[in-house]
C-alpha cells in the first residue's frame, strides 16, 4: 500500500546554486549535502512543509545522472512513494509485467527500489519502506 | 510564503489509460476527468495520500500540452506550491528577475500563477492561492 509521496528528486547541475535559489526565491530551506549513489551524486533535501524535494547533483561526467542531465537538462528526475511493504510492492509491480531496476537496496531512508520509467508513463518512480 | 507541495502536474497520452494504470499499479483512485486550460486539455487527480498528481491530457494536437508531450514525450510537467498570498509571491518572484507566465488567472482551485521553467532550474512552477 501506497503512504504517500516521500520526496520528488530534482537534477541540478550545481547543488549550492539550487540550494540558494530554493532559499532566495522560495524561502525553503535544505539540509547540508551528503554524498548519495555509491559516490556519483551529491544530495541536499529541501524541505516544503509537506513533501521534501531531493536535489541531486552528479560528481563528474559518468553515472547516471551525470548522463541524465546531459540528455534533459536540470529538471525532475523521479518520484519517491512511501509504501508500507516493498517486497509486496516489487512482487506487484513485477506480476503486473513492469520493470523493476536492479534489487531492493537499503539507502539512508530505509529500502528503497526503483521502476523502469517506460512502464509507468513516463515517470521513473522509487518505492521507500521507512525504518521504523 | 509556501505552505507545501499542492499537486504535481503530469502530462500523459491517454487519460483513461494512465488512471487505470495508477490505480492497477499503485491502488490509487483519481477523480473524474474535467476539461481545463480552455478546453485544451483533459485532468484528472490521483490522490496519493498527501500530494495530489494532475494527470493532464491534451485535447488535439494544438495547445501548450500537446506541444510539451510531443517534445519531451509523457512525464512531469510542474509542481504546483500552495502559497498564501499569491501576489505576494508573484511580486517577489518579479523582483528576483524571474519570469511570470502571463497573470495571476483564478482556476478551479483558486488563484494561480506559473514562472517560467528557464528561471527555476528547469522546473515548471506553479503558484495556487486557495479560496478561504
């Protein structure tokens, strides 16, 4: 079961840019940027007042974001539900024919796994199960 | 000043089609379509339990919809923020030399605005000032 959406990953090409026009323009606030992606990204998460936005920069010009930015340009990158099982969510997910990429990995926020973004109309989503 | 995320606008091919998929994929429930954007377009809500996702389908070939789906292909289209004094945020986005798409417009959901996605590191933003 879906809980809601946990965040919405944005890719930038300068996090401390995007972190001062969240600051400047919105008046949003983000916190101090950790590393992410086995070292391929740098993450600030800025917090909205309900949904937090990921910011996500690549280090260098390999990785996966690194060649998303190339090819799109700064803009949205995915979305983040919340579910409360995501082992069942994955089992469904792969029932209904859709893609799930790699394995469910264990991240900062809890485990998380990601969908093919061409078997959900366009939008690549993550699934996060938050420790207790 | 922004109070949370409102919804998150997607543009998609097939309105009926994406609302079967979210809710055979995700278990999430959308409203009945309504027409929006002068007749240009298609929407549908899904509620996904804190933020609400705007499925946005073009009517025609014509219109901004049809022109962003043929460029970009389905996906995320803006991020609508639920402000509090939509003026006010119209007019420090203004003074911050960012772009405001045309004029305050007064929609379903009350007042609203969008900046120009070349201003907010490729994000699309819309402002909405609910009705009391």
């Amino acid at each position: 079961m879906i809980k809601g959406i946990s965040h919405l990953g944005v890719a930038v090409k300068d996090l401390e840019e995007s972190r001062e026009f969240y600051r400047k323009v919105f008046g949003l606030e983000s916190s101090d940027p950790i590393l992410g992606g086995d070292g391929t990204i740098k993450v600030s998460l800025v917090d909205t007042g309900n949904v937090l936005i990921e910011l996500l920069q690549p280090i260098g010009n390999e990785g996966v974001m690194a060649k998303f930015l190339e090819k799109r340009g700064e803009g949205f990158h995915h979305i983040c539900y919340e579910v409360e099982n995501i082992a069942a969510e994955v089992d469904s997910a792969k029932s209904k024919g859709l893609e799930v990429l790699g394995e469910i990995r264990s991240g900062a926020e809890g485990k998380t796994a990601f969908l093919h973004p061409r078997d959900t109309h366009g939008v690549l989503v993550e699934f996060v199960e938050k420790e207790e």
